[in-house]
C-alpha cells in the first residue's frame, strides 16, 4: 500500500456562485428593486444606477445584517454595468 492521498476536501460543503447578468438591463432592474425604480426610470434619472448600487451594497453587505450571496449578486451587477460602460 502506497502513501494515502488527502481527501478531506470532500468533506467541504460545495456552494454554488449566484449566477451573473445576462445584460446590463438584467443587472439594472435588479438593483432597481432595492430603490423601487423600474428600468425605465432607472434610464431616465441622472445617476439612479450608481445611487441604486450604492444602496443595494449597504443593505446586503454582510457586517449591516444582508448576506454574503445577495452580497455578491450585487457585485455582479456592478462588473455588468461597468463593463457595459453604465456606471
């Protein structure tokens, strides 16, 4: 018998990465639900997607009682609009 390889990663809980945006529409009307906006109105108004961003990381950061998956949705939404050139 050889020397035994490690397996104790099997013991670790699998967790899946929320899923990412399929355009930057899909990560506006998102964050749009944390202020109340539609995506028409999130368009219109003059820097409602960053006030969006901003609000949305406040209430689901971890240490202000949201959580780390929300959390990180909200960091999706935020590389689809910065790549989409939106923020």
């Amino acid at each position: 018998m050889g020397p035994q390889q490690y397996r104790g990663f099997f013991a670790i809980e699998a967790t899946a990465a929320p899923a990412g945006f399929a355009s930057a529409d899909d990560a506006l009307r998102y964050l749009g639900e944390f202020t109340g906006l539609e995506l028409a109105e999130m368009k219109l108004i003059g820097g409602a997607s960053s006030r969006a961003l901003r609000r949305a990381q406040r209430d689901t950061h971890p240490d202000h009682g949201g959580d780390a998956a929300s959390f990180q949705r909200v960091s999706l939404a935020e590389a689809k609009l910065r790549k989409a050139g939106v923020l």
